[in-house]
C-alpha cells in the first residue's frame, strides 16, 4: 500500500505543529488533575496512529516495516516516541503501545473495534479526534493500522522507535577488575577510575598534601576540622605516606561518638527526621533519634539497618514508616500510606514514586498502581486508589515492584507484610538497594554521585563497573558502611585535587564526564562546629552527672560522654535554616550546592552570625595570646596551614595591634575571624 505524496505532505506539515501549545489547538492545558485521556493530549497520539476508515487493503498481511512504521513515524513519533509520552503512552515499542496511557489500554492486539486507537482516529469530534487539527490520517492508512491491529499488531524483533536506552540493572553484579600494573595504584577503586580515565583520554588529578587531605577527610568523616596534633601525625616524615593517612583513617572511623555525631545529620535529612517542627505537637510525628544515634555509634550494618526501618520491631524506630500525619485535609498523594510508598522508594531504591502516587509517572516506568501497591504494604485500612486527587473506585492490594524477587501476601496481617517487605528491599539478589546507598556515599564523599542525581537511580552512571563494585563489596562485608567510606577515601582519586567547580555541577548525566572529586561547601552543621571548635565556645553537652542538655533533643540529653555539643544534635536555628538545613518535612537526599543570596547576606549581616563571632572573639581574647601567636593558630584551626607573610600583615592590620608581640583585643579579633570564616577557602572542602 502507498499513501498519496500530497496527502503525506499534508500529514507531515501537521507534525510540523509544536504539540503541547493548547492555544494551537483551542484546548485547555492540562493540569496534573485533569491530564487523562478523555480529555488531554493523550488524544492527540490515538488520532495520529488511527484515522481510520475503509480503505483498498491488499489481502496479504500487513508487513510492519514497510506500512505500519511509516505511518506512525510521519504522524505520531513527534509526540509519542523517544522521550516523549504525551498523555503517558509510548510508541516506543510494542510492550509500551499495549501497556497504554493514562485511562489504561489504548491498543488491544487483535481487536481493532475495541481498540481506543482505531476510536480516536475514526472519529470526527473535534474534542476526540486525532489529530486535533490539520490533515487526517488517510483511509488507506486506517485501514492499515487496522489490519495490523487485527493481525496482532506484530512487531519487528529488536526494533524500536527509541535509541537504546540504558537498561537499570536490578540484579548486582561484580565486574572484573582491571589488571594492577606496576606504579599503580593498587587500590580497586583506582583501577577502575584509571581504565575510565583512559577510555576518556583524561588525565589523573595531582595528589593532595597531607595537611589538605587531613582536612578533607576529617570533615567527611567526622564533620569537625583537624586539631593540631592530627595534622602532625598525618605529616610525619618518618613513617610512609600511605600508612600515616591510613591510620588518621582509621582513627576517625573509629571515633564512634563524633562518627555518630556528624552522620546523624546525612540520615536525619533522608528519614524526615528532625527534633521540632511539624507533627510533634500533636504526636502527628514520631522522633527516630534514639534508634539513629546508637545505630550509628554501634555501626549497624546497613541491611539491618533498613531491615528495622521497614519493620521496626520496636516502636523506636517506627517513625520513619510513620511518616507525618498532616493537619486537616490533604491531597491523596500525601497520606499517610502513600509517604510509605514514596519514602521507602526513594531512600533505599533511589526511585521516585511521587509522579506515581498522582498518575503512571511521566518520567519513568512506574505506575500508580505499583505506588499504591506499595502503599497497601503499610495500610491498616481499605486503600482507594485516587488518581489525580479522584477516588477510582478500585482498592489497592499490597504488591513488591520487583516481583522477580519475590512478592508480598495482600492477607498477611500488616506487621508480616512489612517484614516480607523488608526482606525483599534487603534480598541479596536485589542490587539496587546497595547501588543506591553507596552512589550516596560517593556523591557525599567526592561531590557528585557516580549516578547523579543521586534519587535518579534509573538514570545510567558514569562508569557502572565503579558503581557495581562498590555495591558487591559493601554486600561482600556484611553491608559494613565504614568499610565502604574506608575503601573510597583510601583511594588515589579521593586523594587527588578538587575541581575548581564548587557548585552543583552543570553538564547533564549523559555528557558528564568525570574528572576527580568535587569541591563541597561545609554543611549548615559543619560549618557552625568549625566556629565552636576554632574559638573553644561549643555550647556544654550532657556532662557525667546528667545535668540538663542545652536543647530538648534526647540525644544530647542522654549522652552523658561530657564532650562539647555538636550542631547535628541541636535544635535548628536561623542561621542553619540560612546554611541550608532543612525542615525534614520532606526527604532529602542533596542540600543545595550553591550559595544563595538570603545566606550571603545572613552570613555577613545577620544577628545569628555576628553574636556568634562576637562570643567566638571574646573566648580567644581571655587566652590574652600574643597576635602572631593567636593569628598562626588559628590560621592552622581553620586552614589547617600557617599564614602567608601576606595574610599575617592583613591580620596584624585587622587586630589592630602596634606589633606581632601585642596580646589583641577583641574586637580585633572579631574582625579576623570574619575575614577568614568568610573566606572560601575556610567555607570549601577541597
């Protein structure tokens, strides 16, 4: 069969219409509620495919290549292939014509009459029709469809409108390492990198000196700046380079309280958890501290650690599952149940089920009945589903999203579903839980996930070989999370030089290219530790005889270790909130990377900032030490350097002292101590 030339180059200038204006085609846009496929731009795809009618079709059977390609490519690849769904159907491939749009099944293969996809391009209504508007599909071409559509709507092995995409593995995986050649690395991780560097022609970043490296993985692994003493060992000549940084290493992760101390802040930002704010008032919200802080110093390996998560079998972990129970009414997509689905997905999964929990997803594979599958794994009650905020009428049944793995019993009471739950999320067969949770310590540690965004886990990484052999390796030691901190910043490529980039890098995931670690600014936590621990004025913990804490958060109430208050275990206050920490109403997985114009003016103007400095210079001026004495340490508090001969003029100039010997005053002091806290290189981890 043959469609006219004119009539093609009627249908092509169609296509040549930028859908998506509704203007163009006297439609309302469609909203998230209203988006369906009675009445959005789905119709605009089922038109294209089927303007059918009769036509002359010659009796043998349609051949796909050669009748049915052409067609859907000229009038409906535009919309409705390759990245775009219009109305959440995809042409991709058969499996995604038969899986449908928004309103279910659009294509029933071997039944064109009750194919929606035949309707839409048959029909005349101009609010139905496909194409909305321009030239029809001709009746030759309907006739086409239609036949192929009776026929079983066959498809041509292998082919597909989409280039190929990247597959998500969910299985894990344990690549083979490159070979260790001599002069190398011999660090796995370095391996790896090293063959990537070379595949993209790039070249290795210089190494860092041992005072840089002191303070960078200082910071990472305990949030607190190096002492003194720290950064003497770490530069002893005496003893080789490898085994002096393993032990500062090995020193910090085994420091259970600070380890706990700063880590607190990474879970708390991904569990919702926080000490005040939302819910806690009227018990809409449960804390998870207690269960978090000693999970953290007892360094809970990570499968049981999600396992107690998901199915705590105490009530002190249960508020994760729990969720916040909002006042007054609420959009369907923010119960309770529906926080589950949507929390579980994207902590340990890296999958975002918040599209999911309104409609099937316009930017992945998943469907609203899989969030509300998940969902009814928590619920104690009948679960609606609701699409758009609209009740369906169907119930949800308790359902896992990798049935592969396993499934859930929709009878078993909600405590056994939740067990079998967890034991699906933890299956060792499951390789996207480890992949998701060791993509984010990389992204914490070298500033860029190997997947990034790191809740994008369906995106491919930068190198799946890194990525697979940091999760088969964290499995492989008993999902030891130090041992995978420990593997990734004994590696060269953590050693190595930062990228002057220090914000959230700009080239999309499919034109990255890595390159080395990643400037990172100090967190809102690190950064106020770095000012109480470089002017001795952090605030009293808990000291031995259990006096009042400082704050009404339980852990520093019950810590009783008698060492200073760390930020993390504080109740937020302006100027974190200004840094960047979050409200926790919400997971979050990344803090902004950027500095933003509301903190700038904070840090130099804000009341929080000037008392804290004001405090911070009367605390050194009581040392009464001399101005070179007090500017050389505390160059090397915060630097973890001494001064230039440059800087140590300009500091002499801002305590205002006649001359090096001269014990300053504080405000002198005050005023070194905003040059340098406002100063990059003080605000970066490089």
């Amino acid at each position: 069969m043959k469609v006219s030339q004119s009539i093609s180059r009627q249908i092509s200038a169609w296509f040549l219409v930028p859908l998506g204006f509704p203007t163009l085609f006297k439609l309302p846009f469609p909203s998230h509620r209203s988006l369906h496929f009675g009445t959005g731009p789905a119709r605009w795809l089922f038109a294209c495919l089927l303007v059918c009618s009769q036509a002359d079709v010659q009796a043998d059977a349609v051949d796909f290549a050669h009748d049915v390609v052409p067609i859907l490519r000229q009038h409906c690849a535009e919309c409705h292939t390759k990245d775009a769904s219009l109305g959440a159907f995809s042409m991709n491939n058969r499996e995604a014509m038969l899986r449908g749009g928004e309103s279910g099944e659009v294509l029933i293969a071997g039944d064109a009459a009750n194919s929606r996809l035949i309707e839409l391009v048959r029909s005349t209504d101009e609010g139905d029709q496909m194409p909305p508007e321009g030239p029809r599909l001709t009746a030759d071409e309907i006739a086409i469809l239609t036949s192929w559509v009776n026929e079983g709507a066959k498809w041509e092995a292998g082919f597909s409108f989409a280039p190929a995409a990247y597959v998500v593995p969910l299985r894990p995986r344990t690549p083979e390492l490159p070979p260790a050649k001599p002069g190398e690395s011999p660090n796995p991780l370095d391996r790896i990198v090293n063959a990537y560097f070379k595949s993209h022609q790039t070249q290795w970043p210089a190494e860092i000196d041992d005072a840089t490296f002191a303070r960078r993985v200082t910071l990472d692994l305990t949030g607190l700046l190096p002492t003194a003493e720290q950064l003497q060992q770490v530069s002893d000549p005496s003893v080789p380079q490898q085994e002096r940084r393993d032990a500062l290493i090995d020193s910090l992760l085994n420091d259970r309280v600070a380890y706990a101390d700063h880590w607190i802040s990474f879970w708390n930002d991904l569990l919702r958890n926080d000490y005040s704010g939302t819910g806690f008032i009227d018990g809409g919200r449960l804390q998870i501290t207690d269960w978090l802080y000693d999970a953290l110093a007892s360094n809970l390996p990570y499968d049981q650690f999600v396992r107690q998560l998901i199915a705590p079998p105490n009530p002190e972990s249960e508020g994760f599952i729990r969720g916040i129970r909002w006042r007054g009414n609420v959009n369907a997509s923010q119960v309770r149940e529906i926080q589950f689905s949507q929390n579980v997905s994207q902590v340990f999964l890296g999958i975002n089920m918040k599209c999911a929990s309104c409609h099937d997803s316009f930017i992945d594979e998943w469907t609203l009945e899989q969030a509300y599958g998940l969902a009814a794994v928590y619920s104690e009650r009948p679960l609606e589903i609701h699409r758009c905020d609209k009740p369906t009428g169907k119930q949800a049944a308790a359902a896992w999203i990798f049935p592969e793995l396993g499934s859930i019993d929709p009878a078993a009471a909600q405590p056994e579903r939740l067990k079998q739950l967890a034991d699906l999320v933890v299956h060792p067969d499951n390789g996207r839980v480890t992949r998701t949770i060791v993509n984010r310590l990389w992204h914490r540690l070298m500033g860029r996930g190997i997947v990034h965004p790191v809740d994008a886990m369906s995106s491919p990484p930068f190198d799946a070989d890194l990525l697979d052999y940091l999760a088969s390796d964290l499995a492989a030691n008993d999902y030891d999370l130090k041992q995978t901190l420990r593997q990734i910043v004994r590696s060269r490529i953590y050693q190595s030089q930062t990228l002057v980039e220090s914000h959230e890098p700009s080239a999309a995931p499919a034109d990255f290219v890595f390159q080395g670690p990643t400037a990172k600014r100090l967190t809102a936590e690190q950064f106020i530790d770095a000012i109480w621990q470089t002017t001795q004025t952090a605030p009293a913990a808990i000291a031995a005889g259990g006096k009042k804490a400082p704050t009404p958060n339980p852990i520093a109430q019950q810590r009783g270790t008698g060492t200073a208050a760390r930020a993390a275990l504080l109740n937020s206050d302006l100027l974190m909130r200004a840094l960047g920490r979050p409200s926790r109403e919400q997971v979050v997985t990344t803090r902004p990377a950027d500095l933003s114009t509301l903190q700038a003016i904070d840090l130099t103007n804000g009341s929080e900032m000037s008392n804290l400095l004001k405090g911070g210079a009367q605390s050194l001026a009581k040392q009464e030490a001399s101005a070179e004495t007090l500017i050389d340490s505390f160059f090397l508090a915060c630097l973890s350097r001494q001064p230039t001969a440059a800087e140590k003029k300009l500091a002499l100039d801002l305590l205002e002292v006649a001359g090096p010997a001269d014990v300053p005053g504080p405000t002198g002091i005050e005023d070194l101590l905003w040059a340098v806290y406002m100063h990059p290189e003080f605000q970066l981890i490089r």
